[in-house]
C-alpha cells in the first residue's frame, strides 16, 4: 500500500473525539494505511486503551494517546503542542468530537446549552485549526477534516441548535480553504447521516425514529463507523488531493428524497 494514492505512511494525523464511535474509527483506518496518529478524547483512560488497542492490532507504535477536553483552550493547545513534541509535526488534523446535550425547539433551549453546544461544535474547531495553520502554512501542506453533519443542510424541530452548530462547520471549512488553499492547505467536511454510535443513541434505539430513518433511506439502514472513516481517509490521502472546501455527505443517500 505505499505506493498507493491512499498511502498515509509519515503522515500525523490527530483525531478529536477518537477513543470511541466515528473517530476511533477513522484512527484505525488510518494507521492501518501507515499513519500515526493522536487519540484525543476528555478521558486519558479512554483514549490510552484504544491506543494500545490499535497498537497490538498492527503490531507497531502507531497511536500515541493525548486527553483533552475540546471546551478547554488550554487542552486544545496542550493536545498540538504534544503531539509535536512526539513526532514533529502535524500533517492531519480531523476535527471530529461534538456534543448535543438538548433536544428540544429552540424556544426553550437554555442559553448556556446553546453556548456550549457552539463552543464544542465550532470554536473548539476553530481553535485548533489556527494552532495548526502555522506549521502548515511553513510545510505549504496540509488537510484539516470537520466531521459536520446532513443537519447542517437542514433545519429540525428538535436538533436546531446542533443543526446551527454543523452549518456553521461547513461554512469553516470554505474560508479555510478560501484563505489557506494557496498554501497548498485543504479543508473539507463530511456530513454523516444517521451512524451506530453512541452519540446518536437516543436516535437509533428509539424504534420510532430508527423505522423513519430507514424507511426512508434508500440503503434502508443507517450508516457504520468506519463507513465515514472511508472518507476521511481519502480526504488525508493524496487520493484527495484536488478536492478542496467541500462537504461530503455520507448517508446512504437519505438527503437526496
């Protein structure tokens, strides 16, 4: 695979949100493909054991674990300034934990949910991209990756805010590109449909809302993990070379009824 156009050999690649769901799968396709990369989450316990998980997978050092909460600017710094200092540089950046702590109309939304739900969905993402443009700017090479959302080309009843939340993702992820594309920087958002994982429980076990969702999804069923880290690898690859300040919907093609 190291001649291969999805080859991510030499490539550091962090990951937020990484110890479990769609970013810990994301983490372990692309250290199969030969990257290192950081596995971020609020909990050290976490993130050191699916670290050791994909390491005795592949029989090889190639996660390295970094716990940060993504509220947190000092952690959001502490995260880049490690990751540095154990290999040198950042190649990748994939922006992928969020939160939704309500579901409800937007009439009734508390404004510190609605505050904390913007600064874990958007400005932690916006942080950490401007910890990492310096050196990729310097490089003149770089992929940043926002795990958005299919909400953020719609509105809900009940996720609003989210919804607002990963609008605003893919609407970063343009002026990255906009703005830094001339130093040979890419930055793109995939938007995930309705995916098995424990974010999106209250979703998927609700027989109600599930039977919704795949009656009317052409695949008829939601998506996996590792389906999404498809993406992403090809976005971090130079398989995704010429592909800048998009958004990638991955949904089965729910969106397009």
């Amino acid at each position: 695979m190291e001649n291969s156009i999805f080859s991510l050999k030499n490539k550091v690649i962090v990951i937020t949100g990484s110890s479990r769901g769609i970013g810990k799968a994301i983490a372990e396709e692309c250290a199969k493909l030969g990257a290192k990369v950081v596995i971020s989450s609020r909990k050290l316990e976490a993130c050191e054991a699916t670290a050791d998980e994909i390491n005795n997978a592949l029989n090889k050092k190639s996660a390295f674990a970094v716990a940060a909460n993504i509220s947190n600017p000092d952690d959001l710094e502490a995260l880049v300034n490690k990751t540095n200092d154990e290999f040198g540089k950042i190649d990748v950046l994939v922006c992928n934990a969020a939160s939704n702590p309500y579901m409800g109309g937007m009439e009734d939304i508390p404004l510190e949910m609605f505050d904390k739900i913007m600064a874990n969905n958007v400005r932690s993402n916006h942080i950490l991209t401007n910890l990492v443009l310096p050196q990729m700017k310097a490089r003149k090479d770089g992929s940043i990756i926002i795990v958005s959302s299919i909400g953020g080309l719609r509105g809900s009843s009940i996720l609003g805010t989210y919804n607002m939340s990963k609008a605003a993702d893919i609407a970063m992820v343009k002026n990255i590109a906009a703005e830094f594309g001339p130093f040979n920087i890419r930055a793109n958002a995939i938007a995930p449909g309705l995916i098995k994982t424990d974010m999106a429980k209250a979703l998927w076990e609700n027989p109600k809302i599930l039977e919704s969702v795949t009656s009317s999804n052409p695949l008829r069923r939601i998506g996996e993990p590792v389906e999404i880290a498809g993406i992403a690898v090809l976005l971090a690859s130079r398989a995704g070379g010429y592909i800048n300040g998009e958004t990638i919907v991955v949904d089965g093609g729910s969106t397009v009824i």
